[in-house]
C-alpha cells in the first residue's frame, strides 16, 4: 500500500459505483486508526509528518468515496472520462427549461414551507439521476454517458446548495 | 538465559515509565488542570484543595501579580489592573471585542490582537492566559513532583485559527509540551461517553462563560466522530451577566461612569444570576457612585431579560443539526457542559427542543479537563491498549480572496481534520510575475464580513499571458486545527508557502522575548533550560524509536537497523553531554535515520488493518 494508491485499493474496495455506507464507514475508522496523527504523538516528528500525510490521504479518500457523486466522478476519472465541470456545461435545453423553472420557484417561494417542497422535488429528482449513473457505471460500463449525469447532477447540487442558503435565511 | 538490563547514566532505567500527561481547560472564567492517576481521570487541586482557578490575572506593579483566587478578590478594587475574561480577548482585533467599552480594563488596539493597559505595561491576551496556564503547569508539577510530559489543552470547537494559534502560543509562553488542541464538547464527550459505555450519536451543548459551542457527535467502539460543530466565540455566561446588569441599570434609571461601578455592577449582577439557579427571588443590592440599585429581581424577569441569548443557542443547534444532515429525534442524548448550563432556563430550553432531559449527571465545570486528561494520557502513550480515536472537524469554512473582495471557499466547514484541499487559479493580468493571497475564514460570502487571517504574496512567477499561470494553493489543517497554506506556480514550480500565524502581530521573535520575561521561566537561566529541553527531546526520540524497534523492528534490512542503532547510541551518548546544541544535532540525525522506518511502519499498519478487514468480510 502507499499514498498512490487510488482510493478503492486505498479502502480495500470494488472499483464499481455501489458501495455499502456502513461497511465503508468501518474501514475508514479502521484506517485512521492505523494512520492518525494522534496515534504517533509521542514518536517524534518523522512519525507525526507520515502520520499527518496518510490521515489526510485517508480523510480524501473518504470524503470522495462517501459522497455519491464524487465517487461517480472519481469513477469516470479512473476510466479516463474526465467530467471536466468547470470547463464543460453545455447541457440538454430541456434540463435547462427544469434549472430554470427551479430557480424561479426559489425566487417566488415566500416561506419555509414552499422551500421545503421545492427540496424534496429536487431531491426525488437527484435519486432518480443517481439510480440512473449506478446502472451507467456499474452495469454498461458506459462512462461516457455517466459523464453526462453526473454534470446534470452538480447542477442540481449546486441548486441543492442555494437553496439550503435560501432556508437558513427563513429559519 | 537472563536478560540485564543496562541502565546508561542519564537514561531512564525504565523505558516504559509513565509519562505525566496533563489535560488543562483554559476557560473564560475559570481553569482547571487534570490527570489520570492510576487509571481514573482526576482535577488536580490547589494546596487549599480548590480545583477551579479563577481565570484572573492582576498586575500589582512592575513585578508582581496575582492569580486565581487573590486576584478575584480584588477585582472590584483595582479593576483596570485585574484581567478577567482574557479569553474573548485572544486573537482577537478590538474590532471583533464586543462591548470593549463595558470591560472594566482598557484594550489598545494593536494590530491583529488587541493589548490591555495595565500597570505593568502592556500585555497581550496571549501573555496573560500564558500565566494562568504556568499556574496549572506549576500545580501539577507540584502534584506529581516531576516534570509534565505534555499536555493537551482544550479551546471551544467554533474557535478560528488566529484563537487557537494564540492558545497554542500562550502554552508555549507558559513553557508546556503542547501534545494536542482538542475541542471542549470533543474533550467532555470522551469524559462522558467512557464513564458511560455510550453508543449513538449525542449532541454536546456547551455554555460557558464566554463561548458556546455545539457539536453533534457519533459514538462507536471508542471512536468519537464529530459530526457537526457549531456555536458562538462570543455568547456565554458573562453575556448574561452583562444583560442583567443592563436590566438593573435600567429599571433604576442610573447610568455608569466608572470602571468600578461597571466592575462592581457586572460582579453583582453575576451573584444575583447564580442565586436565581437554586432560588425564584434575590434582592438586588449595589450602591455605585451615581446611585444605589435596590430592588427585587425574580428568574422570570431575569429570564426574559435573557431569553435572546438562550434563543441564539437554539438557532446554532438547528444549523449544527442540518450540517450534520440529522434531525433532533436521531439524537439519542444531550450532555450539558459548562457552568452556565446550571441555569435552569437553559436547561429547560435544551430539554423541550430535543424533547428529552438533558444529561447533567457529571460536573459541568470538570467534565472538559477530565476528557483532556484522558485523551492527553493516551497521547502520551501510556494507554498503548486505549482504543480511544478522535475524529474531529474544522468549525468554519476557510477561504481565500479573489477578484471583487468574494470569498473563494477551500475547505468546507465540518470537515474531518486533519486535512489537505487544493485549488488552482490564475492570473488576470498579461505578464502578471506576483500574485497576493488573502486568507479567511468564515461562512460569508464576502471577505469584508470574514475573519482575515493572513496575507501573503507569490512572486517571481515568469511573465506570462492573462489566465495561463496555472497556481495551485493549497490548505492543510493539522490535527490541532491550525491551518498552513501553501501556493505553488504549476508551470515554473515558483512556490511560497506561510504557517498561519503573524496575523496578530506574534513573531517567533517575539515569542521568544516574552519568554524571557515570563515569570514562567525568569528565574531560571535560558541556556539551562535549552539543555534540559533538548535532553527530554532526545530521550522522547529514542524511546518512541524503541518502542517503534520492539514493535516492528523485522520489516528493516540488517543494514537500515545498523544506521538506526548507531544514531541511537549516538543520541544515547549525547544525553549526558552539557551542549544543547550537539544535543540537538544528534537527535535530529536520529529523526532523520527513522524517517524512512516511520514510513514502512505506516504501510505496515494500513495494510494490517485492510487484511484484517478482508479476513472478518469472508
């Protein structure tokens, strides 16, 4: 093992999309066990500097790994299908049209309880796209449709995000 | 075949020794100092067998100063000279101090951290929580007679980097072995969560007397995840108080203008709040020089006087909550810490929006240094069986400035540290050779409604056209929570790099002048110290490089161990040497011949725990 390693051999894991929160959970722990700074403070700085760079390694590891749509990304990245988010957003007009009709319902949405409907929308929408890139990625193998999903997800996430914005100010 | 052991002379004749480890809570209004002694965490007392120290330093003239107790009790006589509170102070900028103009001390605005004018000259937060820590450091020391191996020292989970920089730096001052930072509810969930086998996720509400913390935290099989912490630096205790006095102030339709009267206004109206806890009625009794307050106070008006200050913390605890994606029916238990949560509207509030009495069950003063002294004993390694694992987070977001003065965020709050997160930028401008980079951290959007923590500048980037200079910067959070940024040029390799740190004005210079006016180490000659210093040093190296040797010694080839155990004999030999530096120079070599064993070791383990993992999944 050595901190080249991608994150599934890192976390001892199936290359695939699938994974079990739990069972990944434990084998983070289970690492930062090993790893942690904590561990290695009374040996010295060499041992505190190794420890330091494996815990932080584990930690990004983790953080890709445990979120959906990064460890699809990830996925396509291992593949050599880049998402490519920032450089990359031409999107279909009709999931534009449903952006933007979103966004206007934030707008327009006059308390916490429009808000509310208008996220679980969003969420419902968000799992079908995810139910659709684990069939993409761990059944067709078809990375570069996958790509296309996963960039419609980030919309959404993004969206997700300032809406959660939007009921902090309410609450 | 026996076995000697040989004891060379300096070196301990036993190299699995307990190591005194201290766990110290530096508070607001009061500190403590604890250890675990024979198994079981305790607060060290005073010889008057007090264990709180109030957090109160007094300048008396040039030389002397009280601490704890004699300087609380002059207070109210000698207010511009009596520190109390220096807590909200630390990292602090006079624009960040709320209500500046009620302390009863005068602040000098300095930048990045403020000063207070006393007597004495002078004197940074960081010096004076430096005296209150040296007091503890000198308690304990006294407790065990021997010398404190380190210690681990807690700050509140929504402190940002410039208060635990500053923290750090007063241990530092006060002349301790800074084995780790940890966050207050973190240290009292472990204090709790071990006395009482829990399981399940617990949220960790933490009032004190100037911060208020909470965090969310998930407990398994020793494992304290924190899943979301959030809080307030600058509500506590004293807010209370200092909305009491208001309160008296008003309804006796007088006015303040002394820093006695305030000092001796803000001491009744904390009386009259701590009566309230166990009473329904206090009377309310203060003569000021403007005129007498006399009257009657119940907790009702005394709560709704107040009821804002509660209202705030249950705005946090809902924002931690949806950090930390749960709701208030997953939380299985609600621990109370902090001596303001011994008043009971607070806890009457916590309890009817979690729906269930909050946990009250260990001291609220105690219960952080307890969990401090746990986890410092562990660090230590004088628990190597302890299967205690601390997962803590970064409270708020860290950023960097970009074009109209909008935050860029880098690393997200709620993250796991330690940490590394990178992004990359790049010039606006044709043939642009320097960039500047603004640190912040904060949840805003805007860098003017953040905290700046630094600035620096990368230069000698080669001339190139607008947008083609790839600089990746790079912020990594340590397990303390300091936070290090680092910006590299990714086309011509220019770097530059910055610990966090000189924001409010600490050089390492600096630093090391205050420590030789401290009180901490006057009276004893810096050379000697150095040598006492870098002799523990090299002694903490080759034990934990024995103890790295009997646990995985095989994975080495015959001529790495060679290289390894010449620079121990080397280093063995040094101890009894009277040069600091040579001392220094040995040990270091050591570091350096284990460096590539440390790393070995390291694969070792990762792969032990994923073979270990495979085996139990079959």
């Amino acid at each position: 093992m050595n901190l080249q390693a991608d994150d599934f051999e890192l976390f001892g894991l199936d290359r695939q999309f699938t994974q079990d929160r739990a069972a990944l959970d434990d084998r983070w722990k289970a690492l930062q066990r090993e790893a942690h700074p904590d561990k290695f403070a009374a040996q010295g700085a060499a041992a505190q500097r190794v420890a330091m760079q494996w815990s932080v390694r584990i930690n990004e590891a983790y953080q890709r790994l445990k979120d959906p749509l990064k460890r699809a990304a990830y996925l396509c990245e291992l593949a050599g299908f880049p998402v490519n988010a920032h450089s990359n957003t031409a999107m279909p007009a009709a999931f534009l049209m449903q952006q933007m009709e979103w966004r206007e319902a934030m707008d327009d949405a006059d308390g916490a309880d429009a808000l509310e409907s208008l996220a679980d929308a969003v969420q419902a929408s968000m799992k079908k796209l995810l139910q659709q890139c684990a069939s993409l990625l761990d059944e067709q193998h078809d990375f570069a449709a996958a790509v296309g999903t996963i960039r419609a997800l980030m919309f959404i996430e993004k969206f997700t995000q300032d809406l959660n914005q939007r009921l902090d100010q309410f609450a | 075949m026996a076995l000697l052991q040989i004891s060379e002379p300096g070196a301990s004749p036993n190299p699995h020794q307990r190591r005194i480890a201290i766990g110290i809570d530096l508070g607001t209004t009061h500190s403590l100092v604890a250890s675990v002694r024979n198994g079981v965490a305790e607060c060290l007392p005073d010889g008057q067998g007090r264990v709180i120290l109030p957090s109160v330093v007094r300048y008396v003239d040039a030389q002397r100063r009280q601490i704890g107790f004699d300087a609380l009790e002059n207070q109210v006589a000698d207010p511009a000279n009596t520190i109390a509170s220096v807590k909200r102070l630390m990292g602090r900028g006079m624009a960040d101090v709320a209500h500046a103009e009620k302390l009863p001390y005068a602040l000098v605005d300095e930048p990045g951290m403020v000063k207070v004018r006393t007597i004495a000259g002078e004197k940074s937060p960081v010096e004076v929580s430096g005296e209150i820590l040296a007091t503890l450091r000198f308690r304990a020391e006294d407790t065990f007679n021997d010398d404190i191996f380190g210690a681990v020292i807690t700050v509140p989970a929504y402190f940002d980097d410039a208060q635990r920089q500053a923290t750090k730096d007063a241990a530092q001052l006060a002349g301790l072995n800074v084995l780790r930072l940890i966050n207050e509810p973190t240290a009292a969930a472990i204090a709790y969560g071990l006395d009482n086998g829990s399981e399940g996720v617990y949220a960790v509400y933490d009032l004190g007397g100037g911060t208020f913390d909470i965090s969310i935290l998930r407990l398994s099989a020793g494992v304290f995840e924190v899943l979301a912490a959030g809080g307030d630096s600058a509500l506590g205790g004293d807010d209370y108080d200092r909305a009491l006095a208001d309160w008296l102030l008003h309804e006796s339709e007088l006015t303040i203008d002394s820093m006695e009267d305030q000092a001796r206004l803000l001491a009744h109206a904390r009386q009259c709040k701590e009566v309230l806890s166990s009473e329904e009625i206090v009377t309310a009794e203060v003569d000021l020089s403007t005129g007498r307050i006399d009257l009657s106070l119940n907790r009702e008006q005394f709560e709704a006087a107040t009821a804002a200050l509660t209202a705030r913390t249950l705005q946090a605890i809902k924002k931690a909550l949806r950090d930390a994606k749960l709701t208030k029916d997953d939380i299985k238990g609600v621990v109370m810490v902090g001596g303001s949560t011994r008043m009971p509207q607070v806890r009457h509030a916590v309890g009817e929006f979690f729906g269930q009495e909050p946990l009250v069950n260990l001291n609220p003063d105690e219960v952080v240094a307890l969990g401090a002294a746990i986890q410092a004993n562990q660090l230590a390694g004088n628990n190597p069986d302890g299967d205690l694992l601390l997962l803590d987070v970064i409270p708020l977001s860290l950023g960097i400035e970009t074009m109209g003065g909008l935050v860029e965020r880098i690393v997200p709050r709620n993250q796991t540290i330690p940490t590394a997160m990178a992004q990359d930028f790049t010039t606006y401008k044709d043939g642009q050779t320097a960039l500047a980079l603004h640190v912040v951290q904060g949840e805003r959007d805007l860098v003017a409604d953040c905290r700046s923590l630094a600035r620096f500048e990368l230069r000698g980037i080669p001339p190139m056209a607008a947008g083609v200079a790839r600089i990746r910067v790079t912020f990594t959070v340590d397990a303390d929570g300091l936070l290090n940024v680092a910006a590299r040029e990714q086309v011509s390799g220019v770097e530059a790099r910055i610990d966090v740190k000189p924001s409010y004005g600490l050089s390492d210079d600096q630093i090391a002048q205050m420590l030789k006016d401290s009180f901490s180490t006057a009276q004893q000659d810096m050379q000697a110290r150095a040598l006492v210093e870098a002799r523990v040093d090299a002694d903490r190296l080759l034990l934990a490089t024995r103890s790295a040797l009997a646990a995985d010694g095989g994975l080495l080839t015959p001529d790495e161990r060679a290289a390894i155990d010449q620079a121990m004999a080397l280093t063995q030999q040094a101890l009894s040497s009277t040069d600091a530096a040579h001392v220094e120079a040995v040990s270091k070599a050591l570091a350096q011949a284990t460096e590539a064993f440390a790393a070995a070791r390291m694969n070792h383990g990762i792969a032990q725990a994923l073979a270990g993992k495979n085996i139990e999944t079959i």
